[in-house]
C-alpha cells in the first residue's frame, strides 16, 4: 500500500530504504480478543486434551481414500480471563478482516479460542461469522463518535441473514451507511482462487447513502474482472440495498415448520455407489438404503447415488438386524468420526453415535410423513428454481425440503413474486454469484396470497404442467439441467443471441414453451395477489411487505392462515375462522415456570432434557423446553431431542412436538 502511494504521488523516484521505518505505529497482536494467559486443557487424568489439526489426511486401509489422521493433534487451549482487545485512538478505521465462516470458526481456531471469544463478546451473535466481531466493535466506535468513517471490505456474505443483525444493531444506534458495494469479484492474492467481497463505508452522518451494483463483469487476462456499475442513492439498510426495508419483516406463524434442510451426513461413508448396492441383503436395502440427491444433482446432471439411513436405530439394533450395513458403517465413518472428536461443539456427540446421520432432521421426517411427493430446491443457485421430488429420495443439507405435495404451492414459490422475494431477503454468495435460500427467512417471512378457489385451480394446473414440462425433456434429454435451461431462458428474456451449445439447449429444452408457462404463472399469482402482471419491483417488495405487517397482525389476535392446517394444528380445539386461505385461531401452549441448571456437558444436557420431556405434562418443543433451563439454548435443545428421537428416546409428533417415548 505504501509503495503504491509512493509512486503515484512521486513517480519512479525510488523510495529510501527501509521502506517501512521504526515508527513504533504498528502492532503485531490479536485485534479481537485480549487474554491474560492461555493453559492447556487437560482431561480427568490430567493429561492434556488434543484435536485433530484440522488439515492433516491419511489413506483408509479398506477404502483406501483420504480420511483425516488421528495422529496429527494439536493441543486444546483455555484462555485465562478473555476481553474484547482494545484498539488504538483513531479517526478512522480501514481493514480487510480475516474471513472464517462460522462453521469452520473451531476447526480453525480451536474450540478454546472461539469459546473466549463468544464469553468476551457476549452481544454478537454466536452464529455469525467472525468477520462480524470486527463489524460489531468498529460500528460501535463510530455510533460512539470516537471515530469519524469506518471502511471495509469483507466477503459478500456479510449481507447474509446470519451476519445481518450486527449491522441492523448498528444502524439501529444510529451508524449509517454512506458507501456500499454488496457484491464484487476478488482475486485472492495467495493463491488466486476467486471469491466474491462487499466493500462498505460507515459514518453518523450520510442519511442519503450511495449504492453500487455490479452490472457486467469481464474477465480479463490476469484472472481479474473488468466490472461496470449502476449507481443508485438512497437509505442503505442492513442486506446493503436500498428502497424497500424487507430486514423489518416478521416470521408468519401460518408458514412454520413446513420447510427444513436435508440430512447432513458427517461422513461421505453412508453414501453408497450404484454398483455397490449388491452388496446389501434384501432387508438393507429395503429398510436402510434410500435414492440420495444433492444441491448439484437438483441443478446440474441427476446422479444415480444411495445412502445408508439409520435413522430410528440403536447401536445394538443396526449392529444385530443389519450387520452388513453396520460393517459398512463402522469401517467408512466410525474412523472419521473419532478423528475429530473434540474439534468442534459437537463433534463428540458425532463420534458416539457414529452410525447416526449428524443431523438426522428426526423433527421434520413428521411433516413428509403421508405426502407422495415433496417441493425441493438447491440452497445455493445460480437460478431460484423449485420442482417437485419423489418422496422416495432422501435429501441432502444443501438441498431445502418443502412438505407440500399441491401444485398450488409449487406455483407460487416458482412464480417472479416469490423468487424476487427471496433473492432480496435470501441474499447473494459465491464465485458464481449464486442465491441463498433460507427457509427460516424466505419462505417463513413470505405471504402466500389469499386466492380464489379459481384462482388455485389455474395456479395449481400451470404448477403440474410446468414440472411436468421440465421432466419430460430432461428425461429426453439426460444431459440437460436446470442451469442450461435457466440460462436460456434469462437470455431470451434479455433478447441477448444465442451460442451453438444454447440454441441446442433451447430446442431440447423447448425454451421457449418453458417460457410461456412461467410468464402464465407470473401473470396469475400476480393476479392472486391483485398486482398488475407488469408491477415493478420495488412495487412488489412493497406489497410484501405491507402483507406481511397484516399477516403479523392479524396472528397477534389469534388468527392463522395455515398452509396445511391438518399438519400444523390438527389437535386444536380452538373456534375456527374461515378465511380465503383457511385460517384457525390458536390457543397458546401452556409452559412450566420452574427454571433448572444447564448443565455443562453435552452427556448432562441429554439427561436433563430427556428428564424435563419426560415429567412435562404434555407434549413440548425445543423452545418450551429450553425455556425450563437457565442459559440453554432453543437450537441447541432441538439438536439433543433430534439425537434423542434417533435413539428412540424420544418420539415427535405431527405438529413437531416431543414427548418422551
């Protein structure tokens, strides 16, 4: 950086040495956390606690693929008396922060470290990124008035839902954005691999902020982009937009608990190859072996892939009724599983129930039950596409699972309203610039609208011929996917020419009848919604939300429009309300007063919440039971009763409840 103010302020005069002198201004420390010491964790025997290094791999003696080496362990640390580390006085702060995503926080950092940082920094949010602990502390000092601007360039992530609440925090205080680039191409300087960054400005004073969006990217020789922007000016909120505030939206009980990731595995060995199905007794295959799909498979070429899914059995009850898929099991997984035991929260609760998909998704299984089929969609995609599953498939975590098998669904979440929904609310990530879908936002916080009986019947028909327009051609067409589709088809919408290997996309796809159906159903829920088929944008995300804050409203009284009223409440004996889209008016769930210990380990806290469930009067869910405990967690409560249902301790009812089996 020097260097370069040198020359383009002094020419090719060449700078005397040393180049960068003994100022004393810069400091080699810890810009987050300030401890007094650290110690080595030790175990009951007082020797010290170690963890896999976290990049160190070994060949497998029986599948002889990589698999992590239990042999190269670093040591676990306690930080003695951690705070937040003290910055410099400033006028303003520049930086580039280390980006680690909130997952890999204690593989990267151990869990000693990340545990400090969490006690130290009590008001970010443990599920950001850590970029955020930098946002969070910088922002203050400009709400603050200790610093005057505040500039940074962070991975694009930093508009995603899970990072958003550190800027609403400080905006909310009253820093406001001056300059935002949301998203932007990056080449990493160490080893040239192309990520996305956003680049921000913060002060007090910039009430009107200036905004710019990428509108064309070129790539150039040198691996970087040539990017041309559109300016626009305006309040720039927490997802680094302007115009509509969607970050004031509020989550519908109406929409609850009829979407869910799929299956995370924790370990490549459950996935079984085509020609490896032999292998299994017929009773394997008819219990445990499921036809597995991934986010790739839903956008790019469908594969042919099983996995092994124990879900519901013992250790002794795998091992006696299916050893050969026990076998399997504790050669592929077992082994990975105990190489990083202790290198993350829950990497021991992983390691004891090795034959156990990591996140089993016990809770959800409930609202699939009876459907014949489901809606799926890639969480991550270049093109925001929805179709319908055979319920036979088991989906992975990169796959999002809606538990609707009406077509009417499938028509409004494939419609432009949704979609345009989404991307605003889901944000944007990756090389390829790809949409996030979260389900927890996209789909919690979206009204469906309140149409007519013929109105669902157009839909719903549009839906059904859609999915089965897509199909037929892909079965036609095994090589064609959704993206060459949707890339087409963004193309014919932008009147942009086509290249040979497009024009042959676009006739073995019939594009152009793939068009047509979804302008129909553009112009249909468009209608179901009363906005003219030709609404902008900022229209729409205006009539969103409006709907929303109605929606909210109108539940704080009682009355729910619920997607599937017989899934989501069917015990109630509430009075019902009609409404155009069925609605029921609740009563709310009784919980107990008495608050109980957390216990600190994670054996303890299956105990005591397999003790609460089971002197709870009648059925409870992860946030009720949570509430029972001092300190505990609602996700974490859900990830032990979703453990405790896998193990048959547990048993979860219709309207995703639990009670003690």
């Amino acid at each position: 950086g020097y260097l370069q103010w040198h020359f383009r302020t002094r020419g090719r005069v060449t700078p005397p040495e040393p180049i960068i002198k003994a100022f004393h201004n810069i400091q080699c420390r810890d810009a987050v956390l300030a401890w007094e010491r650290t110690e080595p964790v030790l175990d009951e025997q007082g020797q010290p606690v170690t963890r896999w290094d976290g990049r160190t791999m070994k060949k497998h003696p029986v599948t002889g693929e990589d698999v992590p080496d239990e042999t190269a362990r670093v040591p676990a640390l306690h930080y003695e008396n951690p705070r937040p580390a003290e910055w410099p006085e400033a006028d303003f702060v520049v930086g580039n922060p280390p980006f680690i995503g909130n997952k890999r926080m204690r593989l990267a950092l151990g869990d000693g470290y990340v545990k400090a940082v969490r006690e130290a920094w009590p008001r970010v949010p443990e599920t950001v990124d850590f970029v955020m602990y930098w946002a969070s502390h910088a922002t203050e000092l400009v709400a603050k008035g200790k610093i005057s601007r505040l500039g940074f360039i962070t991975t694009n992530s930093i508009t995603q839902t899970f990072n958003r609440p550190v800027l609403q925090s400080a905006l909310d205080a009253g820093t406001r954005i001056a300059f935002a680039v949301p998203d932007h191409p990056w080449v990493d300087s160490a080893d040239g691999a192309q990520v996305r960054v956003a680049m921000s400005v913060f002060d007090r004073q910039s009430d009107v902020g200036t905004l710019w969006t990428s509108a064309s990217e070129t790539p150039e020789s040198d691996g970087a982009s040539a990017v041309t922007f559109a300016v626009t000016h305006g309040t720039i909120f927490s997802d680094l937009s302007t115009g509509v505030d969607t970050a004031k939206l509020d989550p519908l009980a109406s929409n609850a608990g009829l979407a869910c990731p799929g299956v995370q595995l924790s370990g490549q060995g459950f996935v079984v190859a085509p020609d490896e199905v032999s292998r299994f007794t017929a009773a394997t295959k008819e219990r445990l072996l499921r036809r597995y799909i991934t986010g790739r498979d839903v956008t790019q070429e469908m594969r042919e892939q099983y996995v092994l899914d124990t879900f519901g059995l013992t250790h002794d009850e795998l091992r006696d009724r299916y050893p050969d898929a026990f076998q399997w099991l504790h050669d592929r997984v077992k082994p990975e599983r105990e190489t990083k035991r202790g290198a993350t929260k829950d990497s021991q609760e992983y390691a004891d129930n090795w034959w156990l998909f990591a996140k089993t998704r016990s809770k959800f299984r409930h609202a699939l039950t009876g459907l014949r089929r489901f809606i799926v969609t890639s969480r991550t995609a270049r093109h925001r596409t929805f179709q319908f599953l055979d319920a036979s498939f088991l989906p992975e975590t990169k796959v999002l699972i809606f538990a609707f098998d009406d077509a009417f669904h499938l028509g409004v979440l494939s419609s432009r309203i949704h979609v345009l929904f989404a991307n605003r609310v889901g944000g944007w990530l990756g090389v390829g610039n790809d949409s996030t879908y979260n389900h927890s936002d996209c789909l919690e916080k979206f009204p469906f609208p309140a149409a007519t009986e013929a109105q669902q019947t157009h839909i719903r028909d549009l839906a059904e011929r859609l999915d089965t327009h897509r199909k037929r051609q892909q079965g036609q067409h095994p090589k064609l996917t959704f993206t060459d589709l949707y890339n087409v088809l963004e193309k014919l919408r932008a009147s942009t020419p086509l290249n040979a290997k497009e024009q042959l996309t676009h006739e073995q796809g019939l594009v152009t009848v793939l068009r047509q159906f979804h302008d129909d159903l553009d112009a249909t829920v468009a209608s179901a919604y009363a906005l003219p088929p030709t609404a902008s944008d900022e229209a729409i995300l205006t009539h969103l939300c409006a709907l929303n804050a109605q929606r909210t409203a109108e539940e704080r009284t009682g009355t729910i429009r619920w997607l599937r009223p017989t899934f989501q409440n069917p015990t109630s004996t509430a009075t019902q309300t009609t409404l155009a889209t069925g609605a029921e008016i609740t009563a709310p769930a009784a919980k107990p007063a008495a608050k109980l210990p957390w216990p600190k380990s994670l054996a303890e806290q299956a105990q005591a919440v397999r003790s609460a469930l089971t002197t709870f009067a009648a059925p409870a869910d992860a946030a009720t039971l949570a509430r029972t405990f001092k300190g505990a967690k609602a996700d974490r409560v859900e990830d032990i009763l979703e453990t405790l249902a896998g193990l048959g301790q547990a048993r979860v009812l219709p309207d995703g409840k639990y009670v003690a089996a």
